[in-house]
C-alpha cells in the first residue's frame, strides 16, 4: 500500500455521483439538465486562480513523496506538437500514456487534470452542440460506439465565457507507479491534493472518474 497515494485516493464528494432508477451509481454530466458540474465549475472561477508555477511545486513535491520520477521541467510550450513515444522513451515509461497533464485558461485558471496521451483544447463552437455525439470504432472492444463529440472540460469553459491557454500545457510522466495502482489512480490522487490546497479546477470532477 502507498500511503501518500491512499491518502487523497479516495476523497471522492458525495455530490460527484447520483443514483439512477435501478440504483446505480452514475457520473455527474456536462450534458441535458444536468447542472451539478457546471454550478461547481462557476464556484470555482469565483476564487482566485493560483500560479502555475505553484501548482507544478505541489504536484512534483507530491509525487516525489508517492515515489514516482517525472520531469523536472513540465512545461510544454508546443502543445500541439508534442512527441508521446519520445517522451516514453526519454522517462522509461511502461505505456506512453503513462502522463498526467494538465491545462489552462487565457486567465489563468487550471481547467482540468488529465491522464494518458490525449492533450488537447476541445471547444464547442456554441452551445448547441453541447449534446451532439458521433459513432467512435473502440478498437480494444472492436466495435463502433457513441460518444459525445465535446468533452467535459471544453464544455465547461465554453459555458463559463472563457478560453483555453494553448501557448502550453503542463506534462508529467509516471515513471515507476507504485504496484497495485495504476495511473488514473495518480491522476485521482493529484487531483484530490490539488483541490486539498485550495487549488481551484475548473472542471472540478474531471479527474475523479
């Protein structure tokens, strides 16, 4: 057991899941009448936005306790462009999606964290697209499947009037994830320790599911 890991791993709210009518436990949504995500995503654009350079202290110094290596430089100043196998191979990683990443508003505030190789600036046009989906082949379950074509995080700062930073994003290899954890388990924890000093996230549920 990881004792730093186990200690934000689980800090889950009650409010960040609902029950269906066959009592299951289900995902807040950005989508329909569901307005849970959005009410907390303007609570949180209500307090002050904190430095990045803040946010990548707590975040190494996190991961250095759990005893995971990463970069000590994060910063991505070519977000678009950016090399996954490189990086797998520059850090030893198992998987290249073995990243935590992070992004930004143009004002500052932390949007969202991320985990695996998927950097991006989803934005819906406007907000009747919000709901819109498309047919996705799962190539791991090798079928077609419908998902939203807009995620979370781009909904919830389209919502909210503002734009994403995509002058950089920040990025964290996972090298050595303790045994028995996996790396949405960091993604979980780093969250929940970021949210625990008072860091605002947009999309404040993101990480947790």
């Amino acid at each position: 057991m990881n004792v730093e890991l186990e200690k934000f791993l689980h800090k889950t709210p009650e409010d960040a899941y609902w029950i269906n009518k066959q009592g299951n436990r289900c995902c807040q949504s950005v989508h329909g009448k569901s307005y849970v995500r959005y009410n907390e995503a303007k609570k949180q654009a209500d307090s002050k936005a904190i430095d990045k350079e803040i946010i990548i202290k707590y975040t190494l110094d996190y991961l250095n306790k759990v005893g995971i290596k990463t970069t000590k430089n994060p910063k991505c100043e070519n977000p678009k462009c950016i090399d996954y196998d490189k990086i797998q191979q520059k850090f030893q990683l198992n998987d290249r999606s073995d990243l935590v990443w992070m992004k930004f508003t143009r004002d500052g505030y932390l949007g969202v964290v991320a985990v695996s190789d998927d950097v991006n600036f989803d934005m819906p046009e406007d907000w009747s697209v919000y709901d819109k989906k498309h047919i996705v082949y799962n190539s791991y379950k090798k079928r077609n499947e419908e998902e939203w074509v807009h995620n979370s995080a781009g909904i919830l700062v389209h919502k909210l009037g503002k734009e994403w930073d995509e002058s950089f994003v920040l990025i964290f290899p996972l090298k050595g994830i303790p045994d028995g954890y996996t790396r949405s388990d960091v993604e979980t924890a780093i969250g929940n320790m970021l949210i625990e000093k008072d860091v605002p996230i947009l999309d404040f549920y993101s990480h947790m599911y």
